[in-house]
C-alpha cells in the first residue's frame, strides 16, 4: 500500500508539471496572438504506461506530455500561398494600369491624342475655309504642336511605367535571393533535428512565412524533404532552394543567349532585364533564362513582368515583346508613324512630274514654296530621306538605320512657321512648272480627308486595318479593358486570398477566447493535482504516525 | 473540426469590410459629384470606344456647323450683291432702252452715258466684293481684285487693259476678268462627312457679261464702235470713232445691238446664279439643321452611355452609407466581446 502512496505522489507531481507546461504552451500561444507566421501550439498529453500487479489488475501511472506540436495543415498552408501569388499578381498590375489609365480619359479632364487629333484636323479645315488667314494659321500650327507633344507625352509615360517595372524586377530578385538564402539556413537548423523543441517549431513557422513572402514575389514549389529541409523550385524544376544551399537568380541586360547584335532595347531605348541563373559551362559562365517562366506565374515578378513584356530571340524591336505595355505603346507609334509617313506624303501633293522615282512636291506655302524635305508636315530629330527618293522612308529600315527606339517619343510638328503651311496645290497643269495662289486650300482639303481613310497598320504585334482616330479607339478600349480586368481580377484575388488566410487562421491562428478557456481548464487541472498531493501527504502522515 | 475564428480573423474581416464599403461610397460620392459614371476607359471598356466616337463626331459635327454657318453668311451676301446687281442691270437696260429713241440727240445720249460709266463702276466694285477679307468671285485668287483695269504685273502677254478710243474719259477703261491661276476655280465647303456646297462662282460667269454690255453701252453712247462687233463678246480694246451727224443711225443700231447682252446678263447671268445661291443657301440651312439635330441625337446618346442616373446615384449613396454605419455599429460590439469581460 505504501508504494500506492509514493506512486500517488509520483502521478500528482507529474500532473502538476504537465498542467504548468501546459498553462505555459497557453501563455506562449497568448504572447504570440499577432505575431506574423505563427503557428498556434498545442500539448498533446498522453496516459503513461500502467503498472501491472500480475494479479490480473492494472493501475494507471497518470500521464506525460508527449509532444508540442504546432497546429498546420500543409494542405491549407499551399493554397494559402498560391492565393498569395495570385493576389500579388493582379495586385502589381491594377496599380500599374491604374497610373496607365488616366492618359485616356473619356470626360475631358485631360488633353487626349483623341482630343488633340479632332483639334488638329479641325483647325486644318477651318483654315481650308480662308487658306490665308494668318490667325487660322497659327491656329493650326498651334494644334499640329499640341498633338505631337500629347503624343510624346503618352509614349513617355508609357516607356516610363516599363522602365519603372524594370527597375523594380531588379529590386525584387534581390529579394528572391535574399529570402532564399534565409530558407536555406533555416533548413540547416531543422534538417536531421527533428525533437519538437520550441526553438525548431519556431524556425518552422519563419521558414514557412518565408515561403509565403517569397510566393508574394513568384511563384514556387515547396516540397518537404524526409530530413525536415524544404526543397524550393520555380516552374520548369529550377531548385531555388535545396537542402543547405540555395542558387541565386540575377538580373542581366545581355545574358548569353542573347541572339547576335542583341535583344533590342525598351520602349526608352535601353535594354531590358532578363531573369537569369549564372552556371559555370567549364568554358566560361553561360545565363539559364526563367523570363519567361517566372512571367507566366504568379506573385508581383510576374504581374510585373506581364506589364513591361518579356522579349523572344526573333524580336527586332521594342514592340516585339510580348506585354501588355508594349501592346498600348505599339497603337501609339502606330499613330505616329501614320502622321510621319502617309500625312507628310499626303502634304507634299502629288508628284509634279507625274509620278517619277523622285517625288517632286505640287504643293506650296504663302511664298509659293514646295516643302523641302519629306518630312516637314511632321518630323523628327534625325529625319532623313535615306532612300534619297523624295518621299518619307519605310519607318521600320530608317529605325534600324538611325538606332531609333520609337518615332512616338520624338515626333514634332514640322511647320515652324505661319507662311511655311503649304495650304495651296499647283495650278499649272505642265509637268516642271509650278504655279500657286494663296486663296487655295485644297492641299488642306486632301489632308483633312486622310483622317477617314481606312488604311493598314502593323507595328510589333499590333495589326488592324482602320482609319487613324480607331487605332485610337482600339488604344482606349484596350486600355480600358485592361485595367477593368486588372480591378476585378486584384478584387477576386484578395477575396480568394482573404478565404485562404481565413482557412489558415481558423487552422493555425490564436484564439484568445479559446485560450482562456483551456487556461482554466488547466489551471482546475492543475489544483486538483495540487489537492492530490495534500491526500497524498495526509495518507503518508497517517501512516508515519501509526509507526511512531 | 468546427470552423475557428480567431481575435485577429474577426478585427481583420472588420477592417477590410470597412475599406470596401468606405471604397464603394467614395466612388459612389464621386460619380455624384461630377454627374459621369464613366471617366476613364477602365470603367466601362465596352463603352470607351463608344463615348470617344461620340465625342469626336461632337466635335466634327461643331466644326461643320461653324463652317456652315460662315458659309450661310458668305451666300447672303452673294444675294444681296446679285439683287443689288440685277437692279444696276435692269436700270442699263432702261437707259439703253431710253437712249435707243431718236428723239435724243448725240449730245444728249452722251450726258446718259456718264450714268452708265456708273453703273459699269458698282457693277465692277460688286464683282470685287470681300468676304472676310477674301474676294467673292475671285475664286482661289485672293491678292488682287478680280475685275481690274490694270494689267496684272508680270503676266506675260497680257493686254494693257483700256481701249484704244476716248483716252482720259470712262469709255477708255475696259474692266475684265484677270484670269490669273485659280480664278477658274470655286470655294467649296464640306458640310457633312459626305457632302460638300460650293459657296462662290468665278467672277466672269456671273459680271462678265454685265459689265461688256454696260460698258459697250457707254461707248456708243459716247460715240465709239467697240469690236469684236458681236455684243455677246467680252470687249477687245478695239474699236472706231462714229462722226456725228453721219453715224448717228448708226449709234441707235449700236445701243439697240447691247439690248441683248443686257437680257443674257441679267436672264442668264445675274439671275441663274441668284437662283444658284439660293438653292445652295438651302442645302447649307439643312445641312445645318441636319447637324445641329446629329449634335443633339449624340449628345444625348453619349449621356445615356456616361451620366450617373442621379436618382440611382442617390438611392446608391445613402444605401451604402447606411450599411457602413450599421457595420461600424456591428464591429464595435462583435470586437468589444471577450471571455476576459467574463472571467
């Protein structure tokens, strides 16, 4: 009977520890209630072994802690990143498109290339009216500027939101490395010491809170390896993170499988980065490209990069890429280069010598002079006629020629002037001789008329046959369409991201109410344990009496 | 397992319902505001295209207006000026009628002529009418006057304009058409996206005749022949002293001959192009009209595509202002309940 008392004091003692370890794994919980990443803690206490009398009776020994774990579901963990990524995604493309957005304003509060347009072609026929008129000259001078600069503006602001994606692509696989570098160490913590100590628990919850910060930035594979370590790859396999080491990405304006002469460069004229490996080929250092993988994921790299474009071997120039920045800057250079080709031919008149391989202008200003360049309704710093044929050149070979990113950024109005507009056509019927009269507008008239002529335009991946003011309208509707589906679709994600957190927190979140709880029903616990140990040292003073 | 939420799952729903109401009521008081439910492409993409068609054809459709009505102004003034020189035509006719009686004397038809000299003048001057700053009937000539006794500088061949008889007096002045480049061609302007109106007509379709005959009359009032002998023909320079008492049939015969240049010019001429103008005049007015009602039709299309419905806008508003602060209400209890309010 008295190892009954002894063993009863035993079991009383270990319920005390039990129960204070218990309260404590509450207070820690408790502490932690908005600690980012943490994975609520639970005890688990299990009945000890019984003690056999051999008699056929068994009596139990009490119970001991058996492990603290923390309460994860890996399934929900999953889903909860990749809602992460999503919403990154969407995220970093609404508020792209949303600075995009106002350029195309439809109530007037901003001067459009639409609203420019309808100026310019209105002051030409106004002028059309009493060609003349100094005033409605100017007029039209005034208006020609305006639409040029509007165009320059809008392409710049364009080529400025790719560059500012650029830039910040550069920013974020920094990022990348860095979180990966952090995973790898925490994997050399974990892997091989699995003991459910809190510090491993702990390192446990950063590595996954890592792993999320990471699907923030792109999307990855996590798989957990049978030594505790995370394996960490992105899209086609590439591991980021293996075990101890982890392999960084970088960032490279000319990486090595660049095709011969080059990516060309961005909308701004300088080149743009590809996300790339370095790996040693024995023969030097060669770049594995995840460009175009990563663009095709989720987290903001991805969102990013589906904005700015990512580029393919076969480009030739900035609007080859494949992005949705490219595709509204592509509508703008379509509308540039119409006005520095078909408009500056349109103004020069027909050919005076009845269409020979040069093209002598027929039309003439207030002195009763012919243009005198091809370019001189609209131009550009560096226009040159390299063909040396009169007319304006094939925009694509001058581009080349002349190392041009866009004619968008740099086109200007060409009549510096108000007697230098060539409003007037010849009216001398010869071939070689020319004869004009400033009351003659019909070089105006034929101009005014290209506005609804429906003609084919092709620049990268924009191709559509039309008239000049609905390359405007497919600008505005893309645009549009654009940023509505960038809204709805970030709005979705965040649900669909909020849905996963829930799930998550419902999973691994703290609950003070539900502490509190469990807090009394262990601190009960824990005074019934401390009243067995009084019955316990009353049966054992009882007995030590009856000795005396 | 039952469904936890967590203190952080609750302020957490609290705070982003809050951010999404307070989101919807923002733009809700926006479109308020400024009365347009769609301000930028991303709000209606579908529509985008749409309200930037309906604004530029507002604006083409003003343009046209404008035009049209610079045009209606320019082709009222044509009519006055005919009606002016149908007059000055019918008062020629008269005087030649008169001066056709032999009961005049040579002497007598002479003092008449300064009469006619004076009609072919304002005949003249209406032929080089301006309108805002441009001559009417000058077609795309706009520097010099179109009916001129001046020979247009640096023409080559062309004839010193005068006659060679009655040297210092009006019968030596002889008034043509100066046919430079571009006086052969008319003013036209584009009314609709399909249609134009020409405004003018060159000068020697419609003053030609007038002044030859005004002149001829004058000239043979003054006692001079005027070649070609054809009255239908534009005056050469030419022409022949008549000896008085001998030629004195001789000049009836000459006034009666200028009778029918005054029925060409006037039937012909003056009156055909007033009818012109005012058939023209027309088109311009329901040109106007036309536009003036396209402007309305799309005005009113594109408000129904961009405006705010107020009353919808309104009911909006207040609706999502009352579940905020039936949300703000609910979110202070929900987060003010805790065990520890228990314990």
């Amino acid at each position: 009977m008295g190892s009954g008392v002894s063993s009863l004091l035993d079991i009383s003692k270990r319920s005390l520890f039990n129960q204070s370890q218990a309260i404590r794994v509450i207070g820690n919980n408790i502490a932690n209630v908005n600690t980012e990443g943490y994975s609520r803690r639970k005890v688990d206490i299990k009945s000890s072994d019984s003690f056999d009398t051999g008699e056929g009776t068994s009596f139990g020994t009490g119970a001991d802690i058996d492990s603290v774990y923390r309460t994860v579901d890996k399934f929900i963990n999953l889903a909860y990143q990749g809602r992460i990524g999503d919403r990154a995604r969407s995220e970093a493309r609404d508020e792209f498109l949303a600075r995009l957005e106002p350029m195309f304003a439809l109530d007037g509060s901003t001067k459009t290339i639409s609203s420019e347009l309808s100026g310019f072609f209105s002051a030409i026929e106004d002028l059309a009216q009493n060609p003349s008129d100094v005033s409605l000259r100017r007029n039209v001078l005034d208006q020609g500027q305006n639409l040029a600069t509007t165009i320059n503006r809008v392409y710049s602001q364009v080529s400025q939101l790719q560059r500012e994606a650029d830039d910040r692509i550069n920013y974020l696989v920094e990022e990348v490395n860095r979180i990966g570098g952090q995973i790898a160490n925490l994997n050399s913590q974990i892997s091989g010491k699995e003991d459910g100590s809190q510090e491993l628990l702990t390192a446990r919850d950063q590595r996954e809170q890592l792993v999320r910060d990471l699907s923030e930035i792109m999307s990855v594979t996590t798989v957990e390896n049978s030594d505790g370590s995370t394996l960490v790859t992105i899209g086609n396999g590439f591991a980021l993170v293996s075990g101890i080491h982890s392999n960084a990405l970088e960032t490279s304006k000319s990486p090595s499988f660049a095709p011969v002469g080059g990516y060309p460069k961005g909308l701004d004229g300088d080149a743009l980065s590809f996300i790339v490996h370095d790996f040693d080929t024995g023969a030097g250092t060669s770049h594995a490209d995840f460009t175009g993988t990563i663009a095709a994921g989720g987290g903001e790299l991805g969102g990013l990069l589906s904005l700015r474009g990512v580029q393919s071997a076969t480009d030739t120039t900035a609007f080859d890429a494949v992005g949705d920045f490219v595709t509204a800057a592509s509508m703008v250079e379509a509308i540039a280069e119409d006005l520095l080709t078909r408009f500056n031919l349109s103004y020069l008149g027909p050919d005076e010598n009845g269409g020979t391989a040069f093209h002598n202008p027929s039309s003439g200003d207030l002195a009763g002079s012919t243009p005198a360049s091809p370019y001189s309704l609209f131009n550009f710093t560096g226009a040159a006629d390299l063909d040396a044929d009169g007319r304006p050149d094939d925009l694509a070979g001058l581009r080349t020629a002349l190392t041009i990113p866009s004619f968008a950024e740099i086109i200007q109005f060409g009549v510096t002037s108000e007697q230098q507009l060539a409003a007037a056509l010849d009216l001398d019927p010869a071939a070689g001789s020319l004869s004009f009269t400033t009351g003659d507008s019909r070089n105006l008239d034929n101009l005014a008329a290209l506005r609804q002529q429906k003609v084919a335009y092709s620049v990268g991946n924009f191709n559509q046959t039309s008239s000049l003011e609905e390359v405007y309208d497919t600008l505005t509707s893309t645009v549009g369409s654009l940023r509505a589906t960038s809204k709805n679709q970030f709005a979705l994600d965040k649900d669909r991201e909020t849905m996963a957190k829930e799930l998550y927190s419902s999973t691994s979140g703290v609950s003070l109410d539900e502490e509190f709880a469990n807090l009394i029903t262990f601190q009960k616990a824990y005074e019934a344990s401390a009243r067995l140990v009084r019955v316990g040292d009353e049966m054992l003073t009882e007995v030590i009496g009856l000795l005396g | 397992m039952s469904f936890r939420i967590t203190n952080n799952q609750s302020t957490q729903f609290f705070i982003d319902q809050i951010n999404r109401q307070k989101v919807g009521l923002e733009e809700s008081r926006q479109m308020l505001s400024s009365g347009v439910e769609v301000s930028t492409p991303g709000d209606a993409p579908s529509k985008a295209a749409t309200i930037e068609n309906y604004n530029r054809t507002i604006v083409r459709l003003d343009a046209y207006k404008d035009r049209i009505n610079s045009g209606i102004s320019s082709m009222e003034l044509q009519e006055t000026v005919l009606n002016t020189a149908e007059s000055i035509m019918l008062r020629g006719k008269e005087l030649a009628t008169q001066a056709a009686n032999e009961t005049l004397s040579s002497e007598q038809r002479e003092q008449m002529a300064i009469e006619v000299f004076e009609l072919r003048d304002s005949l003249v001057s209406l032929g080089n009418t301006k309108n805002q700053g441009v001559y009417i009937y000058g077609g795309f000539d706009d520097d010099d006057p179109p009916f001129d006794d001046t020979p247009a500088s640096g023409v080559a061949g062309t004839p010193g304009y005068t006659n060679s008889l009655g040297a210092g007096t009006p019968s030596s002045q002889r008034f043509i058409y100066d046919g430079e480049d571009g006086t052969a061609n008319s003013r036209d302007i584009v009314v609709s996206d399909f249609e134009s109106v020409r405004i003018t007509t060159p000068g020697d379709q419609v003053f030609q005749g007038g002044i030859s005959a005004l002149e001829r009359l004058g000239r043979a009032l003054s006692g001079f022949y005027t070649t070609p002998a054809s009255s239908a023909a534009t005056p050469d320079g030419g022409g022949l002293a008549m000896t008085f008492p001998a030629d004195y049939h001789l000049q009836t015969q000459e006034i009666l001959n200028t009778m029918d240049a005054f029925d060409t010019s006037l039937s012909k001429d003056i009156t055909g192009e007033l009818m012109s103008v005012g058939a023209r005049l027309n088109k311009l007015h329901d040109a106007f009209d036309i536009a003036d009602s396209l402007v309305f039709n799309i005005k009113n299309a594109r408000s129904g595509v961009q405006d705010v419905d107020m009353f919808e806008a309104a009911a909006n508003f207040s609706n999502l202002q009352t579940s905020l602060e039936a949300l703000l209400n609910a979110g202070v209890q929900m987060n003010s309940l805790s065990i520890l309010n228990y314990i």
